[in-house]
C-alpha cells in the first residue's frame, strides 16, 4: 500500500471511534433500529467495533447475564418507567414525571424520552 494512502488509513482508524459520537454514529448506520443487545449473539455474531462494544456496556443498562450480557438503550428504560407512570395516573402525569426526570429542561426531556 502506497505511504500516503497507509497514511489515511491510519488516521481515519485512530479517529473513527474515539470521540463518544462515533461510537453511536457507528452503531445508528449500522443498525438503526436497535434496542438491545446481547455479546454473545449479537455483538460477535456482527463483529461489532471492541469500542462500540465497550461503549454499550457502560453506557446502556444491562438486563440480564445470559448470552455473555444483555443490554438495552438507556432510553428504553426511561421510556418503560414512563409508560408505567401514564398506565396508571394518565398522561398528564406522565408529562410531569419526564419533566421532573430531565430536570425541568424541555430540551434534555425530548433527549432523554425522544
């Protein structure tokens, strides 16, 4: 491979996955629609970045230790607990209960529940 070239390749290597956003970009075009994962299955089975896998583990909420870890999106949880607050005290009191969770900041709501 010609130097410069091996040059690029490089740099686009060491800068791929190390800013916290790469690591979701690269998980968000690969697979967009992901909730969950597991290690075993899924992580090996598509040979996922050893820094995405990282990433997941200690940003996502683990479920389960079967098939080496399962974890799902911390979103998916926060919207789990919401979605029992408005199954048994309406929607009004869910709204209250996401705005309460983000800290009274419409934006970082909409961020955290979507």
């Amino acid at each position: 491979m010609p130097k410069k070239i091996l040059r690029i390749t490089n740099k686009i290597d060491r800068l791929r996955f190390t800013p916290f956003v790469c690591k979701m970009e690269w998980l968000n075009q690969n697979f967009p629609k992901v909730r969950s994962v597991d290690v075993d299955y899924t992580m090996k089975r598509y040979e996922f970045p050893e820094e995405v896998c990282e990433w997941i583990k200690t940003t996502w909420t683990k479920t389960s230790d079967e098939n080496g870890g399962t974890y799902i999106k911390p979103s998916e949880q926060l919207n789990a607990t919401a979605l029992n607050v408005m199954k048994k005290n309406g929607p009004d009191a869910a709204a209250k209960h996401m705005m309460e969770m983000s800290g009274m900041d419409y934006a970082r709501m909409r961020m955290d529940y979507g």
